[in-house]
C-alpha cells in the first residue's frame, strides 16, 4: 500500500501504522520541538503525545493511526 508523507511516496505493509511508516520512509521523526528539535514517537500507545503529525490536514497521532491507501502525511512543525 502507499502513503505520502511530507509529499514523498512510501511503500508500507496493510495494517502498519503511521509511526512504523516514518521509520520505514527514513528518520521517524513526527514533529520538530519549539527548539527546532526533531521528535519521534516515544510510548507507542497515545500518551506522551510525541508523535503528532498532521494527517489529511487534521492533528492525530501516528502511533495510533493505521495508514490507508492515499493517505497525506505530514511532519509538524
């Protein structure tokens, strides 16, 4: 199946979620900090909240979303 994130194609297993897709399509990085510090998802089950991204225009949480087919990924600033 294939997403975008942040404009750029990316191959995935079905039922893979968006965390595991920003490591597949490189960094894993979701999100640069108000320092301008790159974060990753950190807990993996929707607490730490480090893993925000913008999906289809609206703010969710990469480790807790699976990816479908079209879907727009992208990196928060």
């Amino acid at each position: 199946m294939n997403l975008q994130i942040n404009g750029q194609a990316v191959a995935v297993p079905v039922g893979c979620s968006v965390a595991a897709a920003l490591a597949i399509a490189g960094n894993g990085v979701a999100r640069t900090s108000v320092n301008g510090e790159p974060r990753a998802p950190l807990c993996g089950m929707g607490i730490c909240q480090e893993c925000r991204v913008s999906i289809n225009g609206v703010r969710r949480l990469a480790c807790q979303t699976t990816c479908s087919a079209d879907m727009r990924v992208e990196v928060t600033r």
